[in-house]
C-alpha cells in the first residue's frame, strides 16, 4: 500500500518507508545497499515496526525520486533541498 489506511499503519505504507529513508539521508549522502543495510538493522533492533521487501524498498526510491525528494549522484543518494 502506498498511502496508510485504517487497517494499516503508517510504516507498513509506502509514504512511512519513504518518510524513514529520507531521514536517512538527510545528514549524509548514502548508497542503496548503505539504506538497505541500515533499514535492515533498524527492524532487527526494532527501531522501524514494519518489514518491507526490497521491491517495496525500490519503488519507495522511485516514488521519492518522482516527486523530487532525492536525487542521485555517482552512486549516492542525496535528500534535494
């Protein structure tokens, strides 16, 4: 789900993964592989409630990149200002 509903919370949505990843990368620019790691240590920590797969974790990349919240350079992901 993109959008959190009634029925679903807003880290199980789409908008709270890409809420998470841009904070992120807003103090330092980070590579997919660097998120995803972290992401990955934050749900094993229980720092973030909801597990998403990776093609969920890709469109969220995408989406936020749609709507000119990220940009990416030389491999890194930088939050736009």
């Amino acid at each position: 789900m993109i959008l959190p509903s009634k029925h679903l919370n807003f880290s199980a949505s789409l908008l709270g993964l890409g809420s998470y990843i841009l904070q992120s990368v807003n103090d330092k620019p980070l590579s997919i592989d660097e998120i995803w790691e972290q992401y990955n240590n934050d749900i094993k920590n229980g720092n973030y409630y909801a597990s998403h797969s990776f093609d969920n974790f890709i469109l969220t990349i995408i989406f936020l990149y749609g709507i000119n919240t990220i940009k990416e350079q030389s491999g890194m992901i930088y939050k736009c200002n």
